[in-house]
C-alpha cells in the first residue's frame, strides 16, 4: 500500500510543473517547521552551541532546512520526469572537463558529493550522459 502511494504521488508531482513543486516544497517545509515543535525546537537547541549563533540565526537555519528537506523529497518523487532531453534544465555539473579527463586515464573515478540539495540526481546526470555509474553507498558518492 505504501509503494502505491509513493508510486501515485511521484506521478502526481510528475505531472506539474517544476516551479509549483518547489513552491509546494516550500509551503510543505514552512507546514512543517511550525506544526513538529518538538524537532525543530531540539534542531534549535542543539544548533546554537554547536555553532556558536543566537536563537534567532538558529531558528532562521532551521527553517531553511524544513524548506530544502521538503523540495528534496519532492525532487525525489520528480526523478522520473528526468530525461536525456531535459536534465540539464534541471542539474549543472562544474568542471566535468576534470571529470573527463581522469576517466580517459582509465583508471577509474571516484566522485564524492556531500548532502546539499538533491545530490542524487547526480547518479541521474552521469547516467543520462552515458556514463555508468554505480552507487558506492547510500551516503557519500558514486564510483565511475
């Protein structure tokens, strides 16, 4: 029951346009940062110590954060509309040039990436510019 579901949503949000997504990431991310008190009053409190800002910066990241959570699951569920054709309209990869070069030494690429945005889009974008990719692990990058 629960794939259907995540299955009808993707298609759901695959059928609107990119822009409302993310306005609807917004809105979902602002609904939840003031509707689970209790998270977002534990990411502030262990937010301020950590780095060393006043409750005011903290809440300010907090809820920046509730915002892009929301846009990157939307993004997830929107992989599907990803395609050869449209990719670039939606990933920018810098320096691929780098990425080219190492590879034609046939050595093999190790590409990292940290938790900003929706990084697993990159593993779209090599595959949709021929490129095989496979997923190193869930949490730090790809290996080509």
């Amino acid at each position: 029951m629960q794939y259907k579901f995540v299955m009808f949503m993707s298609w759901l949000i695959c059928h609107l346009p990119y822009r409302l997504t993310m306005s609807m990431g917004w809105l979902l991310g602002n609904l939840y940062y003031l509707l689970i008190k209790k998270e977002r009053e534990r990411a502030i409190a262990q937010m301020m110590p950590a780095l060393n800002i006043s409750e005011a910066e903290a809440r300010k990241i907090v809820r920046k954060s509730f915002i892009n959570l929301a846009r990157n699951v939307l993004e997830i569920l929107y992989m599907p509309k990803l395609n050869e054709n449209n990719f670039h309209k939606y990933i920018e990869i810098d320096h691929l040039e780098r990425l080219q070069k190492a590879m034609a030494e046939k050595k093999g690429v190790v590409i990292l990436t940290g938790h900003i945005g929706t990084w697993e889009w990159l593993s779209a974008a090599f595959t949709l510019k021929d490129r095989k990719s496979t997923r190193l692990n869930s949490s730090h990058g790809y290996i080509s």
